[in-house]
C-alpha cells in the first residue's frame, strides 16, 4: 500500500469539511490513519459556510475540501464567486438528504387529510393544497430553505414541488440558511420546511420541530452529495499527493460499508458535529426519523459512501446537474451544448479516480 | 440604483450598517468610530435565522459581517435567488488572510476589515465599500446593457434575413421596412422585428 516509487509532492494537507455527516470519509481516513498509511499528514478544518469553504479553496488555503456536488460546476463558470477551475475525481457520497415540515405545516396537512397522518414519503400535491388554502384565507406564502443555491438541496426541493405543478419561482420564497443553522430557523418559525443532509433533519425530529417527509431517494432515486474537489491548478502541481489523498479516502469509504463500522463512525461524528450519538447514528444505518412519535421509514440507501460504485465520478451526473441548474435560470441563456460538453470534460476526472485505482490495487 | 455618499459630517445618518458578528468588542469598536458619520450602526450579534428578519425589517445599507459566519450563505444568496436588493458588504477577518480577501472580494465583498485594523479607519473603509459597490453595480449594468443591445441586434439580424429572403428586399430595404414600422406603431424595433418573424413563421414564409 504505496504509491510505490512515486515521490509525494506535498506531505502536509489541509482540508476543508462541513459539519455533516458526509465528512465521515474524510474524518475516519484521519481517525484510522488512513492518510497517515499513504504518506499523508492532513489537518481538517471545519468550515460554517460554503461561500468560505469555496473562497479558501480557491484561493489555496485549502489544498482539498468537502463540497456540494454542483460547485465545481459553478465555481469552473464563476457562478456566484470568482472563477476558478475546480475539478471532481471523487463523490464522498451520494443521497443523504431529506425534506423536513414544520410542526404546523405538517398538522395542516393533517387536517386536510381528515385529520389523518398522510403516507410517507410526502405527496407534495399536499404543499399545493395548503398553498391554495393560504392564498385564499390571504396568508403570507410559504417559505422554504436549502442551503446553497448550487446544491442538489435547492434542486431536490423544487423537483419535489415541480412535481404537484407548483410555481417554484412564485408560489413558494426560497431563502438559503447553511446545514447547521436550520433547526434554529425552524424553530423559530422562520420557515415552514426544509431541505437539508443528514444529521440535520433527524435532530429537527428529535427535538420535535419537524417531521421529516421525504428523502432525496424518494425524489432523485440516487445522486451524488459531496465531492472532494480541488482546484486544477493544485492537482496538476501535486499529482501523486492528490492520488494518494484519494486512495486514503477510497479506504475509509469501504470501511465505511460495514453497519458496525458505521456505527464507530458515528461516536467519532460527535466531536466535529456537536451533535449526540441518537442524532448522527439513524441515518448512517438507514433510518430515517420520521417524527418524534412515528415509524422510522427505512432507507437502506440513505447515506451510501461506496457501494454501487458511489465515488466514481461520472460525466453523465454532471449533465443532469446541469440540467437542473438551467431549469432554476442559474446558466447564461447562451450556454450551449458545446460548452456544456466542454465544461463537464473539464470538471468531472473519472480517469484520475481510475488513475487512484491502478495505484492503489 | 447607487447609494448616495454625503460627504457633510452632518449628524443626519445615511446609510444604514448591519453588524454580524460574535464578537462585540470588535463591533463595539466599530460602532463607536463611526459616530457622527452618515452611518447609523443597527448592532446584531450571531443569532442565526433571526438574520434574514433582521435584514427585512432595519433594511440595511451596508451589511458587516464576520467572514467565519454561517450567515455569510445566507447574505451572498440574498443578491442571487431573492428579491432583496444587492447590498455592500463588508467582511470582518480576525487575521489578516490577502488570498482569501482577494477571492471573496472577486466573489462580491465590497471591502474588509482585518484584526489589526485601527476603528478609527471604520468610516474610511465604509466609504471605500460604497464606492466599489457602486462602481461594480455600474459595471454589472452595463454590461446587462450591452447583453440586451445584443439581443435585441439578434432578433433585427433575424427579421431583417427574412424579409430579403422571402419579400426579395435589399438589406437596405428590409432595414428601413421594420424601422417604419417601429416608427408608426410607437414600438421598439426588436419587438417589430419579433413580430414579424412569428408572422412569417406562421405563415409559412410564403409571399
């Protein structure tokens, strides 16, 4: 388990993660000294919002970090920040997120269905009923929360909405609260939902806030979450360092696979979550909390970090990415095809992930 | 739209300043060196949503932040998927960190504040905040400007193709055929020229 006569560029790493469970591949590959096993010696730094995870990276002060899926798209565009290019030959996981109600919006659902709880995952035609019975009594409108706007959570909401033909753009305000903050808004009657990764929606069930109606498994099926990005720059400088950091992650992810590991997994969470054991545990084993007093719904695919080949990176993910972002007006209109062509040849490296494999075996 | 800059050192305050920040030494500090300036200082420590609230209800002009905020989401989506009207905002940084500056400010940050900084330099750095939002306010309308210019040259370049095509007009002609009609009808010629292309469409192009 070397990089065999390879010579590491650089030794000394600095990575940026989110307090999510998504960081688990990252933080374990420390905590097993995984990174230590290829030559490295990383220093996570956990980061409150992904506008400064984004900045840092960009500017080299984070040689890699944990990042939503769609920002590499958006930061090689120089979509909302400066133009860089980043590039994305590892997904650390895929799915992982879900939609929380409000108490209050859940128990006017209720109502609505006779006072019956409705079947889960949620049939969002329920939001649009509500949305039609606030409109008539002259209620304010809805207003829900994602955490970025290049996110698979801003899109995975307004999917599930577009599902019912709600208006998206005008039915609904869509505000951006980061991942850590969104309990407290809930709390606070700020907004009436969210869409959020895990452990975020389970503590808001625990604490009996919400009620968590549907996965991004309901609504996507399957999608890559978080990459490891870095910037092009950085990886062509550091080519043998950068496969080394992936072969450390590749490790951790199928330790990852194993249930009981999984649970080990979610005692070393604690310290970089700041969440209890009941909080980060359900959705590693595929719970998902539904509300405080009901039937978690199982969902065995709720974080996947490896199996069905999760971390190779696949051009045709960046393409439904893509698609999404053009349907919420967030591309030029003169974006071609050729530049998306282009641009997801670019940003998405299955050759350096097979690259990490050749190396690693 | 610009903000307005009074240079008078009158006590009628201006421009409204949102702090966010954790640390209230700093923005106390601040706070205090911009009296008697045209900034009025709206104080709010870290108290997570109530932020978006706040930014409804004092309706800041410029907004302080600590860069190490999970509101900084929030605040730089405020400009992109809200209707809430893009704002200077300043960044507080406990060190100093040029590389960082550097990508935040190309990210849309008007200016920042570093741990070292002297309060007393706090109106100076508002006001350089102000110019530069403005200054990129006037470049990002131009630019939209220039994109509709654009456009709008496209959709004549189309008619314009259509008509020599299917009515066998000179380009000259066809030129002056749709400036007449924007000028008869009181319309802009893209909308003339739009017009005709559905018309021409719909009618199968024949003559």
């Amino acid at each position: 388990m070397t990089t065999e006569n390879k010579i590491l560029e650089q030794t000394d790493l600095d990575i940026g993660i989110v307090a999510l469970t998504d960081c688990a591949p990252l933080v374990m590959a420390k905590h097993l000294g995984f990174f230590e096993k290829w030559g490295l010696n990383v220093n996570l730094h956990l980061q409150h919002s992904w506008a400064t995870i984004r900045d840092r990276l960009h500017a080299g002060l984070l040689d890699a970090a944990q990042v939503l899926a769609p920002m590499p798209l958006a930061s090689t565009l120089g979509l909302n920040g400066a133009k860089c290019d980043v590039i994305n030959a590892f997904n650390l996981s895929m799915n992982g997120n879900g939609i929380t109600l409000s108490i209050s919006l859940f128990e006017q659902i209720k109502q609505l269905n006779n006072g019956q709880e409705p079947s889960l995952p949620l049939d969002s035609d329920w939001i649009k009923q509500v949305i039609q019975q606030r409109h008539v009594n002259g209620q304010s409108k809805l207003r829900f929360a994602a955490v970025y706007p290049y996110s698979c959570h801003f899109y995975q909401l307004r999917d599930w909405l577009l599902l019912a033909g709600i208006d998206v753009d005008n039915d609904i305000e869509t505000i951006i609260i980061p991942p850590t903050e969104m309990t407290a808004a809930l709390e606070n009657d700020e907004i009436d939902g969210f869409c959020v990764g895990t452990p975020w929606n389970t503590k808001a069930v625990r604490a009996g806030i919400g009620a968590t109606v549907i996965t991004s498994c309901d609504i996507w099926h399957e999608a890559p979450e978080k990459v490891l990005a870095v910037t092009l720059k950085w990886q062509e400088s550091n080519p043998n360092t950068f496969l080394a950091m992936l072969a450390a992650v590749q490790q951790t992810c199928e330790w990852l696979d194993s249930t009981a590991n999984r649970f080990e997994a979610a005692i070393i969470l604690q310290n970089y979550l700041d969440e209890p054991l009941e909080v980060i545990a359900p959705s590693l084993i595929g719970s998902c909390l539904t509300t405080k007093e009901g039937m978690p719904r199982t969902i065995p695919a709720y974080n996947r970090f490896i199996s069905k080949n999760a971390n190779l990176p696949q051009i045709g993910q960046g393409r439904i990415l893509l698609d999404k972002m053009i349907l919420a007006k967030q591309l030029p209109d003169d974006f071609t095809q050729a530049m998306k062509q282009q641009l997801l040849k670019d940003v998405y490296r299955p050759d350096l992930y097979q690259e990490m494999l050749n190396i690693k075996r | 739209m610009a903000l307005k800059q009074n240079n008078s050192s009158g006590a009628t305050p201006l421009l409204t300043v949102l702090i966010i920040d954790d640390n209230m030494d700093r923005a106390q500090a601040f706070e205090a060196a911009l009296q008697n300036t045209p900034y009025l200082v709206k104080h709010l420590a870290h108290t997570s949503m109530s932020l978006l609230k706040e930014v409804e209800n004092t309706e800041p002009d410029i907004i302080l932040i600590d860069i190490e905020s999970p509101n900084r989401d929030t605040i730089e989506s405020l400009s992109t998927i809200s209707d809430f009207n893009p704002k200077p905002v300043v960044m507080f940084s406990e060190q100093d960190q040029p590389d960082l500056m550097r990508e935040s400010i190309k990210a849309g940050v008007s200016a920042y504040v570093s741990g070292d900084t002297n309060p007393d330099r706090a109106k100076f750095i508002l006001d350089v905040a102000v110019a530069r939002f403005n200054e990129h306010q006037g470049l990002k309308n131009e630019l939209s400007d220039a994109k509709r210019q654009l456009e709008s040259r496209k959709w004549v370049d189309q008619a314009k193709a259509l008509l020599i095509e299917k009515q066998n007009m000179t380009e000259q002609q066809a030129y002056s055929a749709i400036r007449k009609m924007a000028m008869d009808n009181g319309q802009k010629m893209e909308d003339v020229a739009k017009n005709l292309i559905s018309m021409m469409q719909l009618m199968g192009g024949g003559k």
